[in-house]
C-alpha cells in the first residue's frame, strides 16, 4: 500500500493591505487612549492643586487662630533709614510658619521691608506648595533679578532673585489704589478690600487686617484663594512673565486678585492686552494680572474661608464687565448699573448676599 505524501504548506507574510489595516488599527487605538491618558493625567494635577489650596486653607486658618487677623495682603515697610515705604512682604511669607517653612520666615528680617539686598534671600526660595502642576511653567522657575548696574529690582537698587505663585488671595469685586489721595471717604466705602479677605494697608491704616468674625456672609460663602496662572503670562524682553505673581508680595496683580472678571475670561496676557480688549479697569499692570485664571478645562480651583475647596466654572453667573468704567483721573469706579452675580457676591465677606450651594 502506497503512502502518500503531505507537502508542507507555503509560508507567507502579510500583503500590503494587512499591514495597512493593522497600522490603521493602532492608530485608531492611540487615538482612543491617548485623550484618555492625558485626562487622567490633569485629574491628578488638579487633585494635586486642590491639595495645595487646601494646604494654604488651613495654614490661614491657624494663623487667624494665633493673631485673630488674617494676614495682610500689602502693608508698609522701613527703609533703612527707619523711615516707612509701601509695598513689604505678602501673605503667603506671613503663613510660611504654618505651612512647615519655619526656615524661611526666620530668615526675614522683620525690621527691614522685605525688598531691600539683606532680605534678598527669601524671595529667591521658590515653594511647592505655591505651583499648580498644570501651570508648568513656573514648577522651579527662578528669576534672577535684574543686576544693580542696570538699576536693580529693589527699593535700593539691588537684585532681587524670585520665585512665583500660580495662587492669589481674594481682594474682593473692585481693586482701587490704596495710595491715591483722592479716595476720601469712598475709599472707605466701596473698596474691595472692604470686603474681601485680604486687606491691602499702607499709610495711615485706613483699612485693617480681616478677622474671622467680619466674615458675616459666612466663610463657605467667601472665598480665600483661587488661582493665578502664571504660565499664561507673556514671555521676552517684553513681556510679564518675570515681573507678576511674585510669590512674596501682597501686592495686586502678584499674589492678590479680584472677581470683576470672571474666571479665566483672558485666554492670555496678551489676549488681554489687544486692541479689541476691554479697556483696562485696574489701576496698575493689566485686566489679566488681577483676574482668576488656570490651565484645567472649564474653571478654576478655589479655597473658601471655611478651609474647603471647590471648582468654579468659568460660566459662574457674573455681572458684565464690559458695562463698568474706570475713571484714572479720580481713581473711582462707575458701575452702571452692574449688580453683583454670584462670582462676585463669593468675593466679599460682608455684603450680605445670600447664595445657593448649587448656583456655582
């Protein structure tokens, strides 16, 4: 009987079209996953940005509970020879013993402002805790500061080295200039400051430090810190990036900021800068410096005056800023009508609004 024979069979490769297909596939794959990932990815980024609010929360928290006071947001300082000047250090140097950076507070001396050469060193100390992840950025970014022989940083002339802060603390609806003389009695009246949490001091002490108490809309209704985004600042010889958000200073348009916009209503410094910008509404630097702005999608982080922290959309009711005027010769505010939306009502301790929890 004869056996037959089974010839092995052809080994053969992918045609062309197989490999195309295959190829297709993978991309598709990516493409799917892809979006994924980096949504996972900002998720852990603004969970590490509410952790640092909250950390921030709490450390004000402890130190209203030690002084009675919040910290301020600006105050004045001594020049060397005694003499007092504006402008020393801000609120997040004041809460660097409550957020374990003992170290850098004892390096200040308390008996000089702060933006003199023997105070140099603290504000070259950049702080974790100060960088959203998201804001790129700024994570170890340290200016150096601009040398002496071209006129320096400080109020002596000398380089000031800097980190920078992608938080600020709440100032309230409107920013006025606490210096101008011709605020009178309306400055008392209708300053943010009045009525947000941090108080901007210099001179006589028209307004002073905010206790826990004259937080009579109740601290879940009055917000403490949001955020500043200091990567959307514009870069060059000309531009911002080196000069706002100032992580020791107190000063507006650095660690302080106010609801006339809402949040994140400039895409950028320079955006805000365009001709078809609104006009500017605040009395130094820009529009963008002193509005919340942030990298996640859809609205910014926030640490309220009961140490909790929420995520505001940028589509919060707010009035329109576009209707408000700002008069430099005066220094005064024309509101046209504009009442406060609920961003704004969320910016002052004591305006008596009464605000839903699920209106934001």
């Amino acid at each position: 009987m004869q056996r037959s024979h089974r010839l092995p069979s052809e080994r053969r490769g992918f045609t062309l079209i197989e490999l195309l297909v295959v190829i297709a596939i993978i991309a598709v794959l990516i493409a799917l996953l892809l979006p994924a990932v980096q949504s996972a990815r900002e998720a852990a980024r603004r969970a590490q940005c509410t952790n640092n609010l909250k950390q921030l929360a709490l450390a004000a928290m402890n130190y209203e509970s030690s002084n009675q006071t919040f910290p301020m947001g600006d105050h004045q300082g001594r020049f060397y020879d005694g003499s007092l000047i504006n402008q020393d250090f801000g609120h997040f140097v004041a809460l660097t013993q409550f957020y374990e950076q003992g170290a850098v507070f004892n390096a200040l001396n308390t008996s000089l402002m702060l933006y003199l050469y023997p105070n140099s060193t603290v504000s070259g100390i950049g702080m974790s805790i100060l960088w959203c992840p998201s804001d790129a950025g700024i994570v170890n970014y340290r200016y150096p500061g601009t040398p002496a022989s071209q006129g320096g940083d400080g109020w002596d002339g000398s380089p000031i080295p800097m980190c920078f802060s992608s938080y600020a603390g709440n100032l309230g609806p409107l920013i006025y200039d606490a210096f101008h003389s011709n605020l009178g009695p309306a400055y008392n009246a209708l300053t943010a400051q009045m009525q947000g949490t941090f108080s901007f001091c210099g001179g006589p002490a028209i307004v002073g430090p905010v206790s826990l108490r004259s937080i009579t809309d109740g601290t879940s209704n009055t917000m403490l810190y949001g955020e500043h985004a200091h990567g959307k600042l514009t870069t060059g010889p000309d531009g911002d990036f080196d000069y706002i958000n100032w992580w020791s200073s107190g000063d507006y348009g650095d660690t302080t900021y106010s609801s006339i916009f809402p949040p994140n209503y400039f895409s950028s410094d320079a955006q805000s800068q365009t001709t078809t910008a609104p006009p500017n509404l605040v009395p130094r630097v820009s529009n963008f410096s002193d509005t919340v702005t942030s990298f996640h999608p859809g609205g910014c982080n926030f640490a309220f005056c009961d140490g909790s922290v929420r995520f505001i959309k940028n589509s919060v009711n707010s009035w329109n800023p576009l209707a408000i005027q700002f008069n430099n010769s005066t220094f005064l505010y024309n509101l046209n009508g504009q009442k406060y939306g609920v961003y704004q009502a969320l910016s002052t301790r004591n305006g008596g609004e009464v605000i839903s929890s699920d209106s934001y």
